[in-house]
C-alpha cells in the first residue's frame, strides 16, 4: 500500500525512471546543515531539499528513519525521484512523496559516514543535501550473511480445492501501484508466490528492506511462501546482486524444488552473471540435468528475461537454447518479467513455432512499476494489455494433477485473461 504521509512537503510529483549517475549530478554548495538549494538550468524555478531527520551529527543504531522536505518555487511538473547515497554510494530510490524509509544501519559497518539526498526533475538533477551521521551497532566489519536458503513448497491447499501460485514481477518500488498488487496477492490468498524480478531502482539492502517488505508490508508479507528468482535491476549500479542474496539468505542463482505434485524451476537469465547461457555453460548443464532427473508430470519454469515480447524491452534471444531444452523435455509453462505489461503467448516449440505440444509463456511484469508500450504484434500472442492502470496485476494458476487453469486478475477486480494448460508428460 502506499506510503503514509509523515512530515511536510510542498512538491507537484510525476513517476520517473530514468536514474542519473554521479557524474551526472550537480553538486551545489549546502545553503544551511542538511539543505541544498539549486536553480533550474531554465532559471523558471528554484529547488531546495533538506534532510529533516535523522539530526546532523547523529549516532545511529539499528533502525533509523530518514525524512526530508522538498520545496519548489516557480513552474515545474515537480521531482522525478529523489536518490540516497552514504559516502557517495548508492542507498536507494524513492519514487513518492513523502520521501521517507528505514535505513537499516546495522547492515553496515560502524562508522562515520555521509548521507546525501538528491533529487532528480525533468530537465537537471538537482541540489544535493548531506548531513553527517555515525553507526553504532557494534559492527567492526561489514555484516556478512551466514543463512541457508530452502525454497518453499508453499502451504498444501485446503481437502477439495486446488494448489494455487500467484506470481508477478516488477512491482518492488514503494509506489501505489505496487501497494495495490501487494494488496490484491494477499487478498488471493495463494499457497505459493512466485516472485519474478526486479526490486527497484537496482535492489539494494535498503531497498529489498523498504520497497520488497521488512516481513509484514508490500510483497514480503507472502514471504514464507515465495520462491524468488532475480531480475536485471538487482545488479544496477554496483549493487551487482548484493541486496537479493542478503535478502533471500544466499539464495542459489539456479534452483528447483516440487509442489503439489509440480517440478518447478527457478533460473537466473542474467547470463553474464552465470556464467552465460549457452548449450556448455553451468546453467545450461544443470537444467538438462534437472530436467532428465524430473519426475513430475507438470513442470513450470521461471525467470526475469522472457525469451518472446512485444514490448520495449524486446527479445532476450540469447536464452535461445535454454528455451530449446524446456521444449526437449516438455516443460508446460515458462513464467518471465521484464516486460512492464502482461502477455501471454500461444504454445511453442523449441525453435518457435505454435504446437500443442509446446510450451507456454506469460510475461507479468505487472507488479507496480509504471507499464511500458506494446511497440509490434506477432500473431503467435494469444493474448496483450498494457492499459493504465488495469494491466497492474497478478497472475494465478491453479494447478491440478494434470492441468492448470490460468486468469490474470488487475487491481481493479477484473480478469483480463483465463483459460487451460494441460501438462504434456
């Protein structure tokens, strides 16, 4: 759900995606402690940020809430986002008013350390406020995790009534929309969620901390039933996958694990960070291998990049092969993100072609984060939206021992899209 309001602030606000590098940033001498003040490069307006909470000079521990006001005189269409850094290092993204989240302090070494916010407009980056601030949480060294992730088989579905996986992706941002499909999940109640990728703007602690849930808010309410599988913004930035294998407590790049009678699979098809995804990689290796050892009739696989879109983001043809082995052993259901909107094509074969006997693929980028344009057709889509803001959505299978009947259900309470997928082993 979306943020409450805490503490004042007087800014027009639109969503922006786009997020500037250090480089970028105009850096503009701080008028008082912990405000900034800059003029735009048009000399129309004026902005000026402040760090209103923690204090400057504050030694902090555990927890800490970070507040800040932005003040705007003269026209402008308001703050894209505001950006957080320590030490110059990139904390986390805020894309709503008011700019506030937790700062898990006790995730970093002890020390002094220098927060800055920054806010990014239309046309420039703004002024760049800092305070000074200490850790204190007895950390002489940065925190290391030391947990063991097991993948979850969900809650076993009530006498009579099927298995039910609700999944989506692209909606960890600490915006409405993300809120409202947060909502919509829980309010399905399913047995299993799958998570598929991006937590934004590129998956930091404190973001995974903030935008993903801290256990009770947002898409970490579900999280004793999620299975998760990473997307591209989670190695944004030099967090390089960091904040999702803290947050999922070293999470394997590649997993498997079986519910309800189902196989299914998570990858990670971010191939430079795998080790590529070719026929000879590890990847490649052991998914033939999992999948010659499965004995599941029904199989669901699942991960960021789909290999078929319609959308901005375009095809991600170097997962070409893997696709090839999912038809080779009859894979039922192939599950993508990336995509901001929801498609759903008709049954593929390994090189591509319709075949009832091929394999189904969704992409349900629709968690929340804003919804990207449908820029070609292809007559192998049996089913597109990317209409504002219906598409925000869920998408929920209900599996039985040889079937699974699909809907995809928008936050506001229509189904977009349903019908039936029988397995093929």
């Amino acid at each position: 759900m979306a943020k409450a309001w805490r503490g004042s602030l007087i800014v027009i606000l639109v969503l922006g995606l786009s997020l500037v590098t250090g480089s970028q940033i105009e850096r503009v001498q701080a008028a008082t402690t912990g405000c900034a003040t800059s003029t735009a490069p048009s000399g129309t307006y004026n902005v000026t940020i402040c760090i209103t909470g923690p204090a400057n000079n504050s030694t902090l521990k555990g927890n800490a809430t970070v507040t800040t006001s932005v003040t705007i005189s003269g026209p402008t269409s308001g703050v894209q986002h505001m950006i957080f850094e320590l030490n110059s290092t990139y904390v986390l993204t805020d894309y709503s008013s008011p700019y506030t989240f937790v700062l898990p302090t006790n995730k970093w070494k002890d020390g002094s350390y220098t927060l800055s916010a920054i806010a990014v407009m239309p046309t420039f980056t703004a002024a760049r406020a800092n305070i000074a601030i200490k850790f204190s949480n007895g950390n002489s060294s940065t925190p290391v995790n030391s947990g063991h992730f097991v993948p979850t088989s969900g809650r076993a579905a009530a006498s009579g009534s099927p298995f039910v996986v609700a999944a989506t992706g692209d909606g960890a941002s600490g915006e409405a929309n993300a809120g409202s499909v947060s909502t919509l999940l829980s309010s399905l109640n399913p047995n299993l969620f799958l998570y598929l990728g991006d937590v934004y703007e590129d998956g930091s602690v404190a973001e995974f901390y903030n935008w993903y849930g801290n256990g009770s808010n947002y898409f970490s309410s579900l999280r004793a039933i999620t299975d998760p599988t990473i997307g591209n913004h989670e190695y944004n930035n030099g967090v390089n996958g960091s904040g999702y294998f803290d947050y999922w407590n070293n999470i394997p790049n590649y997993y498997s694990f079986n519910a309800d009678g189902w196989h299914f699979i998570s990858l990670n098809s971010n191939g430079s960070k795998v080790g590529g995804v070719t026929t000879t990689s590890p990847e490649y290796v052991w998914l033939k291998k999992d999948l010659a050892a499965n004995t599941s009739p029904c199989t669901i696989v699942y991960y960021h990049h789909p290999l078929f879109n319609i959308g901005t983001e375009g095809a991600t043809t170097s997962l070409s092969s893997i696709w090839a082995l999912m038809a080779q052993y009859k894979v039922d259901i192939v599950l993508n993100g990336h995509d901001h909107d929801y498609q759903r094509w008709v049954a593929l074969n390994g090189s591509g072609s319709p075949s009832s006997t091929g394999v189904t693929e969704f992409v349900v980028g629709s968690g929340g984060h804003g919804l990207q344009k449908l820029v070609k057709t292809d007559t192998r889509v049996a089913y597109s939206n990317n209409q504002n803001p219906a598409t925000f959505g869920v998408l929920v299978l209900k599996l039985s021992s040889s079937a699974a009947q699909f809907s995809y259900q928008s936050i506001n309470g229509s189904v977009l899209d349903s019908g039936s997928i029988s397995c093929k082993n």
